[in-house]
C-alpha cells in the first residue's frame, strides 16, 4: 500500500501542475497510468480493495480538474488498453459535416450574392468540399454492403457480420438486420421532465405479451392518469405482480396492468398501492424478495408488496391518511388523496453519505445494487455493488468512466458481466470481477448525455445495442469479434431508452424528435432531396421533381439531421416522438418501415 499511496501522489501532484495546453493528450494518460496501477495489483491480496480505492480517488481529482480547468465537455478514454480495448463506429463528425454544410453553404451564399446566383456559386464550393473530402464522406446506401436481400432498408453495414459456430436462424437474423420496422406516435417527450406547473401526470405504457398480428406495430398503448401532486420522474417494474411503480418527491404510487392470477390485461392501469416516501426520493427498484426499495441520502427504505393494502378492486380505497401537500398542479382535485403505507424497514448505508442517483440490480448477486450518485454533488465518478442484505456495505468499487453513468444493463443469461453508459459517450462493458472495464465502446459524439445501452445474448453469443441523444441511429456491436456491425435508423431521432423482447426477437427503441418544442411545433425542416431510386415516380433525364406541396415530393428532412437523405436505404424522418420496434426475424420484409413523419416546412402544431 504505501507504494500505491505514492504513485498516486505522485500521479495528482502532475494533474496539478498541467497547463490549459498540452492537457487533452496529458490528463488521459496520467489517468491511464493510474488505471494501470490496479490492473498490475494482485486481486487475490487482502489490500486489493483499499488499492482500487485509493486510485479511485487519484482519478476522480483528474476528472474533476478536468471539467473544472479546462475548456472541455468530456474526457477521451483512458482506462482501455490494448489488451482491453476501445471500439470506435464510423467517424460521425463527417456524417455530421455533409448535410450541415450543405445548408450552411446555401444560406451564406444566398445571404452574400443574392438567390440569383447561389446555385452556380454554391455548385463551385461543392465541388472544392468535395475534392477535399470526398474520400472520407459515407457512400450512398446503394454503394455500401448489404449482407442479404432480406436486411433493412433502414440498416447501414460497415463490415461483413463474423460468422459465428452453430448460428440459428434468429442470431443471424439479429446480425444481418433482418428486421421490419414499425412505430407508435408518442404525444409527449418520453423519459424527461417538462414541468410547466400545471402538467397532468400520464402514464403510457405497452405490455410486450399482447402482440396483435393484424397491426403495424403490434403493440397497444395504454394509458392511466397518475394520481400524484407532481410529474412522476421515477418507475420500475414488478413483472412477476404486474406492477408499475411511478414516484414523485413525496409518493409512490403503483398501477397494475394486469390480474396476476388470471393474466388478464387490463384496459388501463388499476391503482394498487400508495406508499409515502417523503424522505427518500431516490430511484426505485424491484428485488426478488418481493421488495420495493427507495434509496435516499445514507440509507434505503423498504416495503414488503405482499403485505401492503391495496386500493382495494375498484382503485378507489384511501390507504393511510388524507394526503395534504401544496401541488402546482391547475387540477388539484384529480390528485388522489392517499398519504401512503409506511415503509417496512429502512435500511442503514455503511457510508451515511452515500446518495444514489442511478442503481440497477445485480443480476449475479441477490438484494445487491450497482450503485452510482451524482458527481456534480459527489465528486466522485466510480460506483459500487451495494449489499443491502448485510448493513448496505461496498462489495466491490468499479471506476473508469469519464463522466457521470445514466443507465446499467445487465444479462440473466451471463450474469458476471454489465455495461455502463456515461455521459462522455462511451459504453463500457465490466466483469463483476474486475474493476475496470474490460471494453470500452465509443458510440457516440462524446459530447452529449447518454441514450442508451443493452446488452442480449442471441444464441448465447453476447452483442450490444447502443443509442445516444445526439446521434440518431442505433447500432449493433459484436462483442466477441470486437467490431462495429450494423447500424438502424431512428428517423433522425435521438434514443432515449431500449428493451428487448427475447420472446418475440424484438428491440424498442425509445425515442425523441430533437426538432419539435414540448407544444408539438417543428421547426428547422428544409424540403427532403430524395435519390432518384427513392423518388415515387421517375423523373425524366435533366429534369426536375414537382415540389409541389400537394404533390408527392412534398416531403422535409430536418436541416440538423446527423444523417443524409441517402445514407439510408429508405429515406425517413419521424417528425416526432416515437417509440420503434425493429422485428428481427429468419424471412423479414425489408420494405417495411414505419410510415414517414409530417414535419413541414412552416413550423405548425403536430397534435
């Protein structure tokens, strides 16, 4: 240990001493150089965990330096190696670069010379871009690989897909993008919190076990008014009791989508529970004890759900005393009036100051949570596996992400690996063994929150899906090969949240139009310029389409779209929120996609 303890001094007195200039190559590698002191370490030593803290700590000063000093929105990796690598995609600066310098081009030249001569001026910058980079810019889909007839139009390959041993039709299926594509209309921002004082809290929701064939998307939405005094900014789900839990700063409120006996649906959410958690607003979680837990500041509170009162059969019931909180809510009498069942015990965190901020369960280890807060108030950007069967106590300390962590994912069918998404872009797969990551994945801008990651084993060969807010695509990484495979089109929508549906080999994609206010306007859409091979009807030689706007060429593509029209085999903009559901199957449909957006050139409400 007090060699450790001075190499990590050693390490934080030359993160103090770098200037503002050489620091984007500089911070990384002392970073890196202090992740190397714990993977040299013996994990079998008894002084191990106080190693990885200690370290912990010396990389934590230089990110918080970092963000502190410098003029800079995320950090680059620094905890892969060569043995542990870092996964790159495409370089998204010049799928960034072609359609906004394309406008930019326009607007200025026609600003500068009139419109009377913007075509010939701009068609003479076109061509100088283009000399220069044109060797680096994506090629028409037409030009790119498509691995078999059947793969999505809207899918994009960068390389030939691995052959893997023994494949079945639905993993090659998943690797080919063998997929139909359809979508379900969202009327509101899904998964962020737009509070106007006044909003009525809804709850939408879709049951994966009641699939329709005779739909587009074969999914139904429900909805449920919620009885709180706020926007609920937190849920879980208890799939074994049919349960969805929402939660505000002073309630929890459960709704049940369906009998658990019986396993009949319900039209609408029923009202369950209400539990009142005024003093622990953190985020929720469902164990296999059959216990909902809210963490807070230093400790976790618990319910037992198998001996709470209910709302009794028709969701009316008071549980508790009446509920009298001041609310901004304009319609004050739909707040339900339950103050909510106690909790049943409140467990005591071994660090009193411990706040969770993100946590998932452990899928190796029972009643235990990955566990991270928040580092603009902690500071710290490491988390841990939390035991909360034996007095909330540190298991293991994991580290090596720049950046605060949004979501966890983790597999039933491997549980001795998860992945992280952080904020500074990267994806990071670990070994519950290991605390470091063991691959580390670069998906997106680096400059943005974090969608979304998930991990699947089809046919047990472990690959990974990742969304990001920024990036507008969904794409598929095989793990075992280490490489980029596929990438899915979102309709120029960033990803928010996924699943997957093992059952029906499928994946839904949450996702938000970036170009549409919270009252349903659209704004900065130009008219699309589709291929010819995309157009509906031919277009003689030398000519020009109709765009008419009551004509079929009337449609628009956002002017800060990350993606070309003919980056895609079907062009298609969402225009909206939706959630998107790509079917993976042996004999899919290509052609089917889901139906183009209605954004329109003058900003108009959508709803």
């Amino acid at each position: 240990m007090p060699s450790v303890e001075d190499a990590c001094r050693a390490l934080e007195e030359r993160l103090y001493q770098i200037s503002e200039d050489p620091f984007a190559k500089q911070v990384p590698k002392v970073l890196a150089e202090a992740c190397g002191l714990v993977r040299v370490a013996d994990p079998a030593d008894p002084e191990f965990s106080a190693v990885v803290d200690r370290v912990s700590e010396t990389v934590n000063i230089g990110i918080g330096l970092a963000y502190r000093s410098f003029d800079v929105d995320c950090l680059p990796s620094f905890a892969h190696t060569h043995e542990f690598p870092l996964l790159a995609g495409p370089n998204t600066v010049f799928n960034i670069f072609t359609p906004r310098m394309y406008e930019a081009f326009t607007e200025l030249i026609t600003l500068l010379f009139g419109r009377w001569r913007a075509n010939q001026l701009f068609a003479f910058w076109l061509w100088i871009f283009h000399s220069i980079f044109s060797s680096r810019l994506p090629k028409p889909w037409p030009e790119t690989l498509r691995p078999h007839p059947s793969s999505s139009r809207l899918s994009r390959f960068w390389k030939r897909p691995t052959p893997h041993a023994a494949p079945s039709a639905i993993s090659t299926a998943i690797f080919e993008a063998r997929c139909e594509v359809s979508s379900d209309e969202l009327y509101s921002e899904p998964l962020r919190l737009v509070n106007n004082g006044s909003s009525t809290p809804m709850l939408t929701y879709y049951v994966l076990d009641d699939v329709p064939t005779d739909q587009p998307f074969a999914l139904t939405a429900r909805y449920t008014e919620v009885g709180l005094s706020e926007l609920a900014y937190g849920c879980t789900t208890d799939e074994q009791r049919k349960l969805i839990f929402v939660a505000d700063s002073y309630r929890i409120k459960s709704y049940a989508w369906g009998d658990q006996q019986s396993g009949e649906l319900y039209k609408s959410g029923l009202p369950t529970h209400t539990l009142a958690s005024s003093k622990h607003t953190g985020p929720l979680a469902v164990v296999t004890s059959g216990s909902l837990i809210r963490a807070g500041k230093g400790s976790a509170v618990v319910w037992d759900l198998d001996a709470l009162p209910t709302h009794s059969r028709t969701g009316k019931k008071r549980i508790g005393r009446k509920f009298e909180e001041d609310s901004m809510r304009d319609d004050y009498e739909d707040i339900e009036d339950s103050s909510g069942s106690k909790s049943t015990t409140v467990i005591k965190f071994a660090d009193p100051r411990l706040t969770p901020a993100v946590w998932y369960p452990h899928s190796a280890l029972p009643a235990t949570m990955l566990c991270t807060t928040d580092p603009a108030e902690s500071e710290d950007y490491s988390f841990i596996s939390l035991d909360l069967e034996h007095g909330g106590k540190q298991v293991v300390r994991y580290f090596g992400n720049g950046a605060g962590i949004g979501e966890f994912s983790t597999s039933a069918v491997d549980p001795n690996v998860f992945m992280t998404a952080a904020n500074d872009g990267h994806m990071r797969l670990y070994d519950t063994r290991v605390p470091l990551p063991v691959l580390t994945i670069y998906s997106a801008s680096g400059t943005e929150e974090c969608g979304a990651v998930l991990l699947v084993r089809p046919d047990g060969i472990p690959a990974v899906f990742t969304g990001s807010t920024n990036d507008q695509v969904v794409r598929l990484w095989d793990i075992r090969a280490r490489k980029l495979v596929h990438e899915l089109s979102t309709g120029n929508n960033g990803v928010n949240g996924m699943t997957w549906d093992a059952t029906h080999s499928a994946l839904y994609v949450l996702t938000t139009c970036g170009f549409m206010d919270r009252n349903g306007y659209t704004s900065d859409y130009r008219r699309a310029r589709l291929p010819a091979n995309m157009l509906p009807e031919p277009v003689p030689a030398g000519g020009m389409p109709n765009y008419d706007d009551e004509g079929p060429f009337n449609k628009c593509w956002p002017k800060q779209a990350i993606h070309s029209e003919d980056y895609w085999g079907e062009a298609f903009d969402a225009g909206n929120h939706r959630i998107l559901r790509y079917a993976f199957k042996e004999h899919a449909d290509p052609t089917i996609v889901p139906a183009y957006g209605r954004a329109t050139l003058n900003s108009a409400p959508y709803y």
